[in-house]
C-alpha cells in the first residue's frame, strides 16, 4: 500500500486537457498508464505532437503500458519554492524511462522511499495519486523486488 512518503505540495490543479491529451487522463482516472503512439509507423511521442517525428502522420493512439520503468535523473526539493510546499520538502522530481514504450519519459515524483535513496538505473513502479474526483497522478515508487 503506497503511503506516499515525501509527496510533493498538493499545487496542482487538473490539466488544460486537448484532444491529444486527454486520452492520457481519461486513462490515470481509471489507473491505467497508457503512452500516445503514431498510427502509422509505431512511433511513441510524448508529447503527443500534432505530427509524428519520425513519418509525420497525424494518427495517434493511446496503448497500455506495463507502469514500470528506471530513473534517468533526479533532484531532491530541500527547499519549499512557493508558501504551499511548506512541510512538504524534501521531495524527489524525476524523469524516468518508461518500459514498453522506448523513447517515453514521463517526469513525475518518486515517493515512499528516502530521498537521497533514488539514484540513475533504480527500477521504480507507477503509483497512483488521486488527487480529486477529475484528477489522478501517476506518481512513481521503488518497484517490489
């Protein structure tokens, strides 16, 4: 069961959601992790660009993906940067490579671990946040063994 140890500050809002990206969303509400992929040739892009990089379609889709993935990089916030991240420091903002979808990076928190603990090549698992009745985040925890 996540506790979601070092959470960032509860300051987001729901997102100014657009055709492209809402499927992302629709998906989070039912904790599913899904990744924007161009029809035509199997591209992944994320951002879900009009066009894709590699053909330049404009089809897209939304696949399943297993919700796992590795950290690229990582900082620790020691420092509350606005008055509604006071008491929520120290938290871990990451970027983490996605498993079944080369080329996605989703950047996020890692919680329910110390956060000096995340490191490059850890193996970390999704974890969902819902944050409200209209929105959900996918959040990221170390991955059980």
């Amino acid at each position: 069961m996540t506790t979601f140890e070092h959470l960032p500050p509860p300051s987001i809002e729901d997102p100014a959601a657009d055709e492209r990206t809402q499927p992302f969303w629709d998906a989070t509400k039912e904790h599913r992790l899904v990744a924007p992929k161009c029809s035509n040739c199997g591209t992944f892009r994320m951002p879900p660009a009009r066009f894709c990089p590699n053909c330049l379609s404009m089809e897209l889709e939304y696949v399943p993906i297993p919700g796992t993935g590795t950290v690229f990089s990582s900082a620790v916030v020691h420092e509350p940067l606005t008055p509604a991240a006071e008491g929520h420091v120290p938290y871990v903002a990451a970027v983490i490579d996605a498993d079944g979808a080369p080329g996605i990076r989703f950047v996020s928190n890692v919680v329910d671990c110390a956060p000096d603990a995340v490191e490059p090549g850890m193996k970390v698992q999704v974890v969902w946040h819902d944050v409200s009745d209209t929105l959900t985040l996918p959040l990221w925890a170390p991955a059980e063994s």
